[in-house]
C-alpha cells in the first residue's frame, strides 16, 4: 500500500511538473489568446464536482472537451437570443 501511494503522489507531481512547464513555454500571444477560454474551461470542470478525478479534472478529453463546448455553445446562442431581443442586435 505504501508503494502504491508514493507512486501516486510521483504521478501527481509528474503531472504538475508538466503543466508548469507547459505554461512556462507559452508563447505570451497563445497566452493572451486563451486564458479567458482556458479559465472557462476550469470553471466548467470544477462545476463538475466528483465526476471528474482530482488528478486529471480538467485535463482536456475528447468527452469532457466535446461536453463543454456544447454547454457553452448552447450558453453562447442563448446569450445571443438575449441580447438580440433586448438590443434589436446580435452578438458579434
């Protein structure tokens, strides 16, 4: 049991590492880019509460990737419908 734990908490950090180093290679334009849909992303997994794993909860799968953006497509349309019914205007 021991060994199973300090091989889970190497994965872990493993992990971290490399979402670190991801973010430091960045390119600040990729970065400026993407936060706000980056942090959308976030929110929308940790919405999600304990249907997705504390080590991978918002890794980007094809399932959870394809589920966000239908939510968000469908927030997205709604938004416009609003906006357009209360402006006479779409969003651009």
């Amino acid at each position: 049991m021991a060994e199973e734990a300090r091989m889970s908490v190497e994965l872990r950090e493993s992990v971290q590492r490399t979402y670190d180093k991801s973010i430091q290679m960045r390119p600040a334009n990729t970065q400026r880019a993407y936060t706000k849909r980056q942090k959308a992303f976030r929110d929308w997994c940790a919405a999600k509460g304990s249907a997705f794993s504390d080590l991978t909860r918002c890794t980007v799968t094809g399932e959870n990737f394809i589920s966000f953006l239908r939510s968000v497509s469908s927030e997205e349309r709604s938004d416009a419908k609003i906006l357009k019914i209360k402006t006479g205007h779409a969003k651009q």
